[in-house]
C-alpha cells in the first residue's frame, strides 16, 4: 500500500456512498496543518456512521476502507506533524486525487 492510501480510501468510500465532495474540498483548502488534520478525523466519524448503514450501494469500497482504518489513523498522525505549508498542500493534494480516483465509477466488463 502507498503512502496515504489508507485515509484515501476512506475519503473515497464517503463520497461514493455521499454523492458529496465536501470532504476532499474541505482538505484540499486546508490553510493549516491543524484545520487538515481536523476534517481528516472529521471524516472519519463520518465512515464510521458510514460503516453502520445496511444499505450501502458501494460495499466493496467501504469494506476496503474498513479493513484500512488503522492505517488511516496511523497516517493523519503523520500528517499533524507536517511543519511546512507547502508539504501540506502536497499531501492534501495526494490524498484528494487518490480519493477522486477510487471513488469514480468503474465499467464492468468492456473491451
């Protein structure tokens, strides 16, 4: 697994099941490491009322994020710890677009 993919997934999983981008609009404006980290745990209160839905539309996402949720944890530690504005707006960046990227529709099957 990649750096940040754990909390990537969870991100993912919620907008999935959301419809709703606020999550990675709020991070990706994130003037600081505090307000980052603070919507980061925010999120995660939100998958896990998440995780208590029966009718989840995209279970494999979810239970993917699940399994992920320790790492994820693990990982905004890493990020409370960033100094630097513009490391910040890197990592925020990265997380984003790995969320946008696995919580867009795939085909099935196709050529």
């Amino acid at each position: 697994m990649g750096r940040y993919d754990a909390i990537s997934k969870v991100l993912a999983a919620l907008i999935s099941e959301s419809g709703s981008y606020t999550y990675v609009d709020k991070l990706g404006y994130s003037p600081s490491t505090d307000l980052a980290v603070y919507y980061l745990r925010e999120s995660l209160r939100d998958f896990h009322s998440l995780m208590r839905k029966e009718d989840i539309e995209n279970r494999e996402l979810v239970e993917g994020a699940k399994e992920s949720l320790r790492s994820a944890e693990l990982e905004i530690e890493l990020i409370s710890k960033i100094k630097d504005r513009r490391e910040l707006r890197r990592v925020t960046s990265l997380i984003a677009s790995k969320a946008l990227a696995l919580s867009s529709p795939r085909e099935k099957g196709g050529d």
